[in-house]
C-alpha cells in the first residue's frame, strides 16, 4: 500500500519552510541592523542563497538519511511487516528532535559559513561577518523550534498513518515505550528560545541603536546636531525595532500557539476517547500520539482501552458460557436428584435383597451339609458295592469256568454219543439186513413148501432176533436221543450259563464303572461341598460389607440429596449473576 | 398147492395191509435211490436197477387213493410172467396163512377190481393184490 | 427205436455216445446222435418243449437241444462219450413217456432212462401225458 507514499518527504518539508521564515527574519534583520556595504549585495545574496540551498539539502538529506524505512516503506521496497512498521514509527517519532538538531547544527554552521565567506570578501571586515553570524546564530534556536513544531505535527499524522496499517497497542508501546519525560525539559528550552531570542535581538538592537546614537553623538560636536541626533534617535529606532520585535513576536506567538496545540491535541483526543468508552462504545482502539508524558498518557490509555475490550469481550464469552453452564447445572441437578431418588429406591431393593441373599446363603450352607452327608452316604455304599461288585465278578469267573468244564463235557459226552450212535446205526444195518435175508428165506422156505418149512422156521426165528435186535438198537437210539437232547439243553443251557456269565461279567464290569463313576461324582461333590461352604463364609463375609457400604451410600445420598438441593440453590444464584452480568456487558457495544 | 395153501407175503403199506401170493413175491428188497421217470405217473415213484433188471416202484397207497409210502426203505418184488414191479411196504409182516375172502374183488373197476378180500392175516385184515391183474392195470396206466 | 431196436430183457446192448441232461434233481439222456444243436434258452426265448414240465417243476433258463424239426429245453447237459450200458426199458414201462423210453443207462452208476428227442419232445408238447 502506497499510503504512505511520500510520507518521507511531507513530513520534514516543514523544516524548510521554517528555514525560509528564519532566513526572512535573518535578512529583514539584517536589513535593518547590518551594514551590508553597498556593492556587495548581490555576493552577499548569493552567499546567503548557496548557503541555504546547499544547508537545505544536506540537511534534508541527513534528515531523510532517518526516514529510510519509511521511505522504503512509501516506495515499496520494504514490505509491511509489523517490524518495518514499528522501524518506520520510531524513525518518524525521532524525526522532530532530529530536525531541530540538524536545524539548529546547520544554522550555526551556515551563520557561521555566511559571516565568514562575507567576511573574506574585498572590502569587508570580520565585524561584519561576525555579526551576521551572530544573527544566524541567534536566531538558529527560535526556527529550529519552530521546524521541531511544524514537522511535530506531521509526524504525529505519519504516525498515524503508520499505526493504521496494522500496529496493536502492544506494538506501539513495545516501539515507542512511554518511558522518556522530557515535556519540562522542552517546555524549558522553548520558553528560554522564546524569552532569549527576542531579548537579544532586542539586546542588540538597543545596543546597536545606543552604539549609533553615541557614535553620532561623538560625531558631531554640534550640540544642535547632538540634540537632533538624540531627538530622531529614537524615532531612527522605533521602526526597526518594532518590526523586529513584531516579527519576532509572531514567531514565538506562532510557536507558542503551534506548541500549545500539539500539547492540547493528544489530551483532547484522550478525553473524547474516555467519553467514549464512558458512553460504552469500546471499539478498536487508535493510536493517540504524543510525545514524552502526554506519549505516557496516550499510551497507557491506549493500553487501558485494549485490556478493557479484552476483560470485557472475556466477560461476555464468560457471561455466555456461565448461563449455559447454568443451565447445564440445574438440568444435571435435576438428574442428580431423580437419580437419587432411583438410588434411593434401588438401596431399599438392595437391602431386601441382601437380606434375601442372607437367607439363601444359610439356606445353601445346610443344603450343602445335607448334600455333604448324603455324598458321604454315597460313597460309602458305593465302596460297598465295589466290594460286591468284585465278588461278583469272582464268581461270574468261577461260574464260567464251571461253564467251560461242562462245555468239554459234553463236547466229549456228545462225541462219545456220536460213536454210540455209529456203532448203533451199524448193528442197525446188520439187524435190518439180517431182518431182510430172514424174510426172503422165510419166503424161499415157504415156496418150497413142505420141503422148506423148517427153513421158514429157522428163517422166522431169525427175523424175531433180528427184530428184538431192531427193538434194542430203536431203544439205544431212543436213548441217545434222550441224551442228545439233554446234551443240547445241558449245552443250550451252558451257552446261555456262558452268554449270561458273559452277560453278568459285562454287567459286574459295568456296574464297577458306575461305582467308580459314582465314588469319583462323590469326592466332586464333597470337593464341591466344600467349595460351596466357602463360598458361603464368603457371601456371608461380602453380604456384610454389602451391608456397610449400603449404608455408607444411603448416607452419602442422602448428603447428595442436600448438595443437590444447596446446588439448586446456588445455581439459581448463579443464573441470577449471569443475567446482571450479561446485562452489564450488553451496556458496551464491543465490536467483534 | 393153492395160493391159499402156499400163503402170502403180508406187508404194510400206510395204514393198509396188503398180500401179495408168496409164489408171487420174489424178494423183500432195501431201496437205494429211485430214479423218477419222466411225465410218470403219482403212483409210480420211480425205478431202480436190481441184479442187471429195472423194476418200477409203485406205492400202493397213493394208487389205491389213501396215504402213500413214498418214503420206505423196503419193497416187495412181485414178479409176473410179463414183468416185474416193485410194491413199497412199510412193515413186512411176514408170510401168513390168510383167511376170510380171498377172491372177491374189492371193487369193479379200477384198481379196486384187482384187490381181493377183504381177507384176515395174524396181523390184521387184508386186501390181497392179484399180480397179474395190477400188472395189466399198472403198464397200461403208465 | 422200434420194438424191434429194443433189447430184450436178456441182451443188454451198449449205447455209444450220449447226451446227459439235468433237469432238476433229476437227468435223462438222449443218444448223442439225436441231438443236432445246442443252445442257449431263457423264459421269454422261442417257445420250446419244456423237460421240466415232465417232471412238475417250474420253468426255468437252460440249453436248446434242437434235431430236426424238434426241439427240447434241458436245465443242463454234458456229452458222455463212453460206451454205456443199455438195460432195456421194463415191461410194465414199455408205453410210458409217450413211447419215447428207449432204457435205461448207467453213465455214473445211478440209472438214468434214455429216451427218444423227437418222442419226447412230442410227449411234453401234449401235456407230458
């Protein structure tokens, strides 16, 4: 931003214009007070010019030589940046003591440069230039003054200006600290330069005009002469004196007035600033600048200003926050206090419940026993049935034993039978075939007739024991099936003996395994017995606890239940204070 | 010498007695297995090969019509002049001197007309087979 | 045969060749020269005499004996190549099977009745009556 473009330049052009009105005082007093040999005007302005022109300009630039990052910052080289900024505003701040000493250095040295370069001059004495260096030197302090004055106001614009482009408070008092109080010691300087400046030009002019008049007087020695000389003597004085002391006069008026202005003006600006933040419009703060304590007030003020917005706009977020915090609050205590009413309703449960679990817990410790006792009975009659078990089992053994004897024996019976049945079956045969051969001789013996009737007889006789032999073998058979049968039972009898002893070892193996099962499910059950009885010490143990903390939570409740009800209480309070404080702060229109 | 005289060969055959004239009867035989005949029929249980000669095997039981004797050992070899056959007996009783009717025909047609009797044996009554007559019956049945 | 092919009860001829048949339990025998093809039979192929049906046993597969314009279904045969003996059929036999008993032959002993193929395949066409 060009804004402040040139700014370098406006602000110390004052100075030369000071210059231009003290090199006018200079010359008028010059005019009526020096004597300027005739002849040598022209050097003489042209001497007065060049050490105008050249003082002007080295002097602006020694003074621009201060400007630099303002000036950067008016061209755009440098960038804006807070710290070009702040550089900028104490070059600006320095710039009006920097005027007045480099005013006042070179309307010394150019007085002295006039009163010497004159005085080289083909005709012209060292009282001449010395006393037109004194003229410059007099009145050197009255315009460095008046240029401090005129570019103080400028300066202060600039600063402005610069303060505008971005500087907080804290940025203007960390660049220009409010520490230097020099107002008495430039109030001091200006009155001496206000009271000195005339009375030596005044001084000097009574002297002068005395030394003249004495001069004339010893002149002539006229009296008549003498008395005229005295007579216009004050009259030859007046007008020079009165144009000087007016011309002076103005000046120092118009730097009383430039003076008394830049003092009143920051205080002015403070005052309406405090109005305004009276009236409650708190907005951004703008820099109010000034110079030694007037800068100390302005800053501190500036500073008051920006706390105040920030304690403020702090005080509105708080107000907000505290009323929904309230708001939350009561809603919370409302929760609280239904939730302690639940609490309460749930301890009552509990404690009848505890009670109940107190009653179980007996309950379950005599079942326990009971069930330890019928464990025991169990056990111990499963033992027993081990034992009978394992008896059992002996005898199944020995019965099968007893089985397997029978089963040989009638293995061996059976193939005895088997061999009976053969040889029977043979006598059988023989029989049937004896039986057969006796037949047909009977019946040869009968065809022969009379002739084989014996034969029939014998043959007859001999079918009769082949028949009683045929009886006898049909018996033996009979008998055998008899045994047959009875093997077949006996060995029916035996497979079922052996399928049944199979049976019952199985059964007995059985019925060891359930006993087993049954003793081990025995000694879980005492282990768990145990256990239980434990556990029941335990629950008896942790019921009373319970039973305590109970209590202790019905009590803390209770106090709960009073806290909720102090709480309501003071968040009521609280909302109450949220409501003034809000409106309080609603008094100041903080901008955002 | 008559039949009468000479005697029968009295032999079971189920639950009937039955006599065959002793001149008649050649042998009382033990069966071995028989051997069926083709399309042969009930009454003819089969043959069997008896010293280098076939006979057939009837069951008087099942052509007189009452249980047969399908399953005896034993059989009575009646020869006649055309040939031979053989009768299975249950029980040979032996050879008896019978008494009562011994030539009335037990029926007219039939089988019946070639049984006599009914006679009586020691063992019981009797119907005594005309060999010659079965035989006829027998070959032409066949 | 004719009466006279048939051996009289004192003769006994030798038969040379034979086809022994099984049907059931039971077995028949045909001289070899009777029979002029074999072949497979099931219930449900050609219709053919049954030997079965001569003996009351159901019907089931078994071999094809064809000569002939005549036919005959055995369960199972073997041809029997040995001279056999030939016991001459019975008397009280002589009518029987239709006239296709022809004797009897011992090939393993057991007897079995020789018969005629195209006599008997006639007699079980009629009804083995």
């Amino acid at each position: 931003m060009s804004s402040l473009k040139g700014l370098n330049r406006w602000v110390t052009l004052p100075s030369i214009w000071a210059g231009l009105i003290g090199v006018l005082l200079a010359v008028v007093y010059v005019a009526f007070t020096a004597e300027i040999r005739s002849g040598t005007r022209w050097q003489f302005a042209v001497i007065l010019g060049v050490v105008v022109l050249v003082a002007n300009l080295l002097g602006d630039s020694f003074e621009q030589s201060r400007l630099k990052t303002l000036k950067g910052l008016g061209l755009g080289t440098e960038s804006q940046t807070r710290e070009n900024l702040m550089k900028a505003l104490v070059e600006a701040s320095r710039i009006p003591d920097t005027v007045f000493v480099s005013s006042m250095a070179f309307w010394v040295v150019g007085a002295f440069t006039v009163g010497l370069v004159y005085s080289l001059l083909p005709g012209v004495g060292w009282s001449e230039g010395s006393r037109l260096a004194f003229i410059g030197i007099a009145l050197g302090p009255l315009v460095s003054v008046l240029a401090h004055l005129t570019v103080l106001r400028r300066v202060r614009d600039v600063m402005s200006r610069i303060a505008a482009l971005g500087l907080t408070t804290g940025d203007l008092v960390r660049a220009l600290p409010a520490d230097r109080y020099q107002l008495r010691r430039r109030f001091v300087l200006f009155m001496a330069v206000s009271a000195i400046t005339p009375l030596v030009f005044l001084c000097d002019l009574g002297a002068r005009t005395a030394f003249a008049l004495l001069d004339a007087l010893l002149k002539t020695t006229d009296a008549a002469a003498q008395q005229g000389v005295l007579a216009s003597a004050p009259a030859a004085g007046v007008v020079p004196l009165a144009v000087i002391a007016g011309l002076t006069l103005v000046v120092v008026i118009s730097c009383g007035w430039i003076g008394g202005r830049s003092l009143g003006e920051p205080l002015q600006l403070i005052t309406a600033a405090t109005q305004r933040i009276a009236d409650g419009k708190l907005g951004k703060s703008t820099m109010i600048p000034a110079e030694d304590e007037l800068w100390g007030v302005s800053a501190a003020f500036a500073s008051m200003e920006h706390q105040l917005l920030t304690a403020l706009r702090q005080l509105k977020d708080a107000g907000v926050k505290i009323s929904s915090t309230t708001e939350e609050l009561i809603s919370s205590s409302l929760k609280h206090e239904a939730g302690a009413a639940d609490q309460t309703g749930a301890l009552s449960q509990t404690s009848a419940t505890t009670e109940e679990l107190a009653r179980s817990a007996k309950q379950i410790a005599q079942n326990a026993s009971d069930v330890s006792r019928q464990a025991q009975a169990m056990l111990d009659s499963a033992q027993h049935g081990k034992r009978s078990a394992g008896a059992f089992y002996a005898s199944i053994l020995r019965v099968r034993e007893g089985n397997q004897a029978i089963a040989d024996s009638v293995v061996r019976l059976n193939k005895r039978v088997q061999q009976v049945g053969r040889i029977v079956e043979f006598i059988d045969g023989i029989a049937d075939k004896s039986d057969l051969l006796a037949l047909n001789a009977e019946l040869e013996g009968t065809k022969a007739g009379d002739v084989g009737r014996g034969f029939s007889l014998v043959a007859a006789e001999m079918r009769r024991l082949s028949e009683s032999v045929m009886a006898s073998t049909r018996e033996i058979n009979r008998l055998i099936e008899e045994i047959r049968d009875a093997t077949n039972a006996a060995v029916m009898a035996t497979e079922a003996g052996v399928k049944a002893t199979d049976a019952g070892s199985a059964l007995a193996r059985q019925v060891t395994e359930s006993l087993d099962r049954i003793v081990d499910f025995a000694n879980q059950t005492s282990d768990a017995v145990k256990a239980i009885t434990l556990a029941t010490h335990q629950q008896q143990a942790g019921t009373d606890q319970l039973a305590t903390a109970m209590s202790d939570i019905l009590r803390s409740t209770q106090n709960a239940l009073g806290a909720t009800a102090q709480m309501s209480s003071a968040n009521a309070d609280l909302s109450t204070l949220s409501g003034e404080l809000q409106k309080t702060v609603s008094r100041f229109e903080v901008a955002p | 010498m008559s039949d009468a005289q000479r005697g029968h060969l009295v032999f079971a055959c189920g639950s009937s007695l039955y006599a065959v004239p002793a001149e008649r009867a050649a042998e009382v035989v033990s069966l071995p297995q028989l051997t069926r005949v083709p399309g042969a029929p009930p009454h003819l249980l089969g043959v069997f090969a008896h010293r280098g000669e076939v006979i057939p095997v009837i069951d008087m039981g099942v052509l007189v019509g009452t249980k047969g004797e399908a399953t005896s050992r034993r059989a009575v070899l009646v020869r006649v002049p055309r040939g031979s056959l053989a009768l299975t007996a249950g029980r040979v009783a032996g050879v008896s001197t019978l008494t009562g009717e011994l030539t009335t025909p037990l029926g007219s047609s039939g089988v019946q007309a070639h049984l006599r009797g009914p006679a009586k044996a020691p063992s019981g009554e009797v119907a005594i087979i005309d060999p010659e007559g079965m035989f006829e019956l027998l070959s032409k049945g066949a | 045969m004719s009466a006279a092919e048939r051996p009289s009860p004192e003769e006994s001829q030798e038969i040379e060749g034979l086809v022994l048949c099984r049907v059931g339990e039971n077995h028949i025998a045909f001289p070899a020269a009777a029979v002029g093809s074999i072949d497979q039979w099931e219930p449900g192929g050609v219709p053919a005499p049954q030997s079965r049906v001569a003996f009351g046993l159901p019907v089931v597969a078994g071999k094809l004996l064809v000569r002939g314009g005549f036919s005959l279904v055995v369960d199972g045969l073997e041809i029997v190549t040995d001279r056999a003996k030939l016991l001459p059929v019975p008397a009280m036999l002589l009518g029987a099977v239709g006239g296709a008993l022809r004797g009897f032959v011992q090939p393993a002993g057991s007897l079995v009745p020789l018969l005629g193929l195209a006599e008997f395949s006639a007699f079980v066409t009629r009804g083995a009556h």
